[in-house]
C-alpha cells in the first residue's frame, strides 16, 4: 500500500495535475486580488508573463535538479519587477501581495512531499506576520516585509530538509538565500525610517 501510494504521488500524470491546479489558483487569485487596483488588461497580461518565466524556471530546474520552489520564487520576482517597472506599479507592494498566492501555490504543487512542510509552515507563520507594521523591531513599515520573511522561513526549513537528504549544494543555497532574507529586513528597517516620519508629520498636518 505504500509503495502504491508513493507511486501515485512520484507519477508524472499526478505531479502535473497538481502543477495545473497551482498555476491555475495563482492566476486566478493574483488577478482577483489586484484588480481593484489595476486595470485588469495589465495583470492578464504580467500574469501570462509570469508564467511564462516561472514555466521555463521550472523547465531548467527540472533538467539541471535544480529546487522548483526556488525558481518559482526567481520567476515570480522577475516577471513582478519587470511588468511593475514598465506601468509605474509599486514593486514591494505587489511582490508582497502575490508571496502568499505563490506559497499556497507551492502547497498545492507539493502534496505528497516533504517540502509541503516547509511551504505550510510559511502560511501560518503569515497569520504573525500580517501586522508587521506594528511591530517594534521594524520602525519603518515598509512593505516587502512578508516576501522577506516568507523566504527566511521556507529557505530555513529547506536548507534542513536538503542537508538530511544529503543534498549539500542545495542546502547551502538555501542558506544564501535565508542570509539574504535576514538582509532585506535590516535594511527595509532602517532606510526608510526617515520616509514614515515625515509621512506622520504629513498627516498630523492634514488634520
């Protein structure tokens, strides 16, 4: 029974309708969620994109063993910093709002498998850390915040994950990119501590 049930879940017919059904849930909830304040021709447009690149990350990943995840997450960057730079969009702001689409994604794609663990753990650490800007040890409020800390806490289980496995290149990328998530927020706590004073002397003013 085991043996069947692995079979089933390593089988490529069941790990490609699970792509399907992430991929799907992605699009369809990215374009809910910023409609309201896009127009609606612009995020068909950089969702097609983004699954454009994020299709072909997985593609070289698959034939080079290189982690899905991580090139979901490479994809999704990408394909949001370059449709946010050609219409003025807010980078952080919309990377920050699609992370959690994508891990719930990624959920949904791992079934069966251990990473789910690790894309799990981020969706309910998210329920903490949703009221970042109140917290003391980030003054400056600024959004990115949940993309940086989504990544510290899925590159730390995985980089656990790959080193049990005995994959130590692996794991050691997942150590860089938990380093480079612990820079993110030092360095969005700080640079714009300045910024969110001046907005509160703005607003005082206001009223």
């Amino acid at each position: 029974m085991l043996d069947l049930a692995n079979r089933v879940n390593n089988s490529v017919y069941f790990r490609s309708s699970l792509a399907v059904i992430s991929v799907l849930f992605l699009f369809f909830e990215v374009f809910r969620y910023l409609r309201a304040d896009h127009k609606e021709e612009k995020i068909v447009a950089a969702s097609f994109f983004g699954l454009a690149i994020v299709g072909f990350l997985v593609w070289f990943s698959e034939k080079f063993q290189i982690s899905i995840a991580l090139s979901v997450l490479i994809g999704t960057t990408l394909s949001v910093s370059y449709f946010c730079r050609d219409n003025s969009w807010q980078f952080w702001s919309v990377l920050e709002s699609v992370t959690g689409f994508v891990f719930i994604s990624l959920a949904i794609f791992y079934l069966g498998r251990l990473e789910l663990i690790g894309a799990v753990l981020v969706l309910l650490s998210n329920f903490y850390w949703r009221n970042y800007r109140n917290f003391n040890w980030y003054p400056s409020g600024r959004s990115g915040f949940m993309f940086f800390a989504d990544i510290i806490v899925f590159s730390l289980f995985n980089s656990a994950l790959d080193f049990w496995r005995g994959m130590l290149i692996k794991s050691i990328v997942w150590i860089l990119i938990f380093i480079i998530g612990i820079i993110g927020l030092i360095l969005f706590s700080r640079r714009t501590r300045k910024v969110k004073t001046v907005l509160l002397t703005v607003k005082d003013n206001q009223k």
